[in-house]
C-alpha cells in the first residue's frame, strides 16, 4: 500500500506560531489599504494636519496645554523623553504612509518625478524638524534643571 495524504483538517499546535497581529503588521496593512488615496502625480495635501499638530491635540484632550508650558512642575526628563519616543512613533507611521503614497506615484511623468521629488522633501523636513524640536526642548529642560540646582545651592 501506498502513503496517503492526510486531509486539510485540524492541524498539530504550534506554540511558536503567530496567533496575534504584530502593530508592524497593522501599519502595513493600514499603508496597503491607505495606498491608493492619493490621485497619481499629487503630493500630500496641505489641508491634513501635521504631526506637531496632531501631537498637540491629543495633549490638550489629555488635559495638556502641549508646548514649554509642559515643562513646568511635575515634567521630568523621562516624561518628556517618553513623549518624544511617541511623537516619533507617530512620525514613523506617517512618513511610512507618504513613502507608500510616493512609491504608488511611480515616475512615468515630468510632473510625476517632481511629485515625488517634492513628498520627498517634506519628508525629509518633518523628520529635521522634528530632531531639531526634541533636542532644543532637551536643552532648554536641561538648562532650567541646571538653573534651579544652582539657585537652590545659592539658597543654602
């Protein structure tokens, strides 16, 4: 007698096996089915809110005031790095979003090359911009740290 197949039904457990959605596959899935809404040939619309804007209104759902505002009492440096870490996650996901928008524009045309020449230097800016925000509020905070140190040894 011959092997015989066995029949698609039930198979072994495997406990190494991916039961649950990874968020790195969510935000895939989310730029495959997001791909396509931007015609060919255009960049991101001015009128969609940015990331710095989107990070100031959650603050301010959260009961935030969002700017230096944040920094005052009860701001420690590891609250303000965990917001950065946020802030860049949110970064990350949108600049992956316009990278799939850039490489769904292809490059047929003159107006398409300069398209996606264009959504590459916003993308480019978002990110410095970003940098250069977190860093200038890490030394401000630094400095006002440094500050009340000093004042608080002067009082003593």
């Amino acid at each position: 007698m011959g092997k015989t197949k066995k029949k698609g039904g039930a198979s072994r457990f495997s406990p190494y096996g991916r039961d649950t959605t990874r968020i790195t596959d969510l935000c895939n899935m989310l730029e495959k089915s997001t791909a396509n809404t931007l015609r060919e040939g255009e960049a991101m619309q001015d009128g969609e809110p940015t990331v710095e804007e989107t990070a100031e209104a959650r603050t301010q759902e959260q009961g935030g005031s969002g700017g230096e505002e944040e920094q005052g009492e009860g701001m420690t440096r590891g609250k303000i790095l965990q917001r950065h870490k946020k802030e860049w996650r949110a970064l990350r996901c949108q600049l992956d979003s316009m990278k799939s928008h850039k490489k769904a524009m292809g490059a047929g045309t003159l107006e398409k090359k300069n398209a996606k020449k264009a959504l590459a230097k916003e993308i480019k800016t978002l990110e410095e911009n970003l940098k250069e925000k977190q860093r200038k509020e890490l030394e401000d905070f630094d400095k006002q740290q440094k500050d009340l140190q000093e004042n608080s040894m002067n009082n003593e």
